[in-house]
C-alpha cells in the first residue's frame, strides 16, 4: 500500500477499460489556456501566489469536502504560475458511495437526477465519481469564480485536455511528490516539459 508522505512521465491516455473511480492515486497536471502566468509569480524559487491563484488552491482542497472519497493532502499540490501539480487519492470508500442504493429522484453528486434502480444493479457506475468528473468539476468552479473576480466572463482559464498518471508503486509516490514539492526550484525547465504533455 502506498503510503502519503513527503523524471519523466509518459503521456498519459485514458486507459481502454480502466476504472478511474478505482481506489488508489492519481497525478494530475493542469495547463492555463494558452500557457498565460495566471496564477502568480516565482520569485526567489518560491511562489507568490495571485487572488486568481489562491482560487485555483481554495477549489483543489474544496473538492475534498464536495466528495466524501477524495482526499486530498497539502504537501501533495503546487500552484505554479501557468499550472497545476496535484496528487488525487480515491479511497475505498467509493464502493459505498457506488453501490448503496439512494430513494428514486434523489439527485446524485452531479446532480443528475439517479434511474429509479438501485446503482448497484446498473452495468456501469455514475460518470460523476470518475477522475474525470473530478477534473471537470475543479476546473468549471475555478474557470467560474476566477471569471466573475475578473469580470470576464465566458473566458477560457484551462487547456482543454490535462496530463494524469496512476501511481502504481511507492517509488512513483516518492518521486512524484518530491517533483510537486520541487516545483518552483525547477521552473525554468518546467515551464517546458508542463507543455509538451498536455
């Protein structure tokens, strides 16, 4: 079991068959639209974030309260000034959250309206517990507050696609995690490799 404590990646794909509402972590990296320094500036091989940063954070750690099998650690996220790094774990409490059948019409956490059959019954779990409804839901709220603190609605704050690896081994984890934490040191190359992935 991979334990949270404090190179190259290969472009990732969504994998043909995979769960990506299985337990386990998950690292993920989101690119500005158009690469702009959004976010704040490195200064002294530290970043200061913006107002339009500290959005981007509130809405990482935020997605930890809105999701009851998401957790989320701050040693694990940066904020850089064209992107984000952050590690996502979904824990072992997704398959309650799946499988315990809710009253007909209760809304789900997307809130969609739920089939009137109880979810363990159905073929395929909610698409709104997946990675990627993860990943749709922070960048909508981020894109959303940072549009109405800059009056500029409709604008366009994320690249379209984003970069995810599933971390498999406690060597992944560490050298992941030392990366997140190295970022600012690193961000002349960084600036470079972020966009060649996604």
């Amino acid at each position: 079991m991979i334990n949270h404590q404090p190179s190259h990646h290969r472009r990732s794909i969504r994998l043909k068959g995979y769960d990506y509402t299985s337990e386990g972590g998950y690292f993920i990296t989101l690119v500005t639209h158009e690469r702009q320094n959004l976010f704040g500036t490195i200064d002294n091989d530290e970043m200061h974030l913006n107002p339009l940063g500290e959005v981007a954070r509130d809405e990482w750690f935020r997605t930890a309260q809105l999701r009851s099998y998401v957790e989320l650690f701050d040693d694990e996220f940066i904020v850089m000034p064209n992107h984000i790094h952050g590690i996502i774990w979904i824990t072992g409490f997704v398959e309650a959250y799946c499988n315990t059948p809710l009253p007909n019409n209760t809304p789900s956490p997307n809130n969609t309206p739920l089939p009137d059959k109880p979810l363990e019954s159905m073929p395929f779990r909610s698409p709104g517990i997946g990675i990627g409804a993860i990943i749709r839901g922070y960048k909508s709220a981020v894109t959303k507050r940072i549009n109405l603190l800059s009056h500029t609605p409709s604008t366009p704050v994320w690249q379209r696609n984003y970069y995810e690896h599933i971390i498999t081994t406690d060597r992944e984890y560490e050298a992941i995690a030392e990366y997140i934490y190295f970022n600012p040191l690193n961000w002349g190359a960084d600036e470079v490799n972020v966009a060649s992935r996604v």
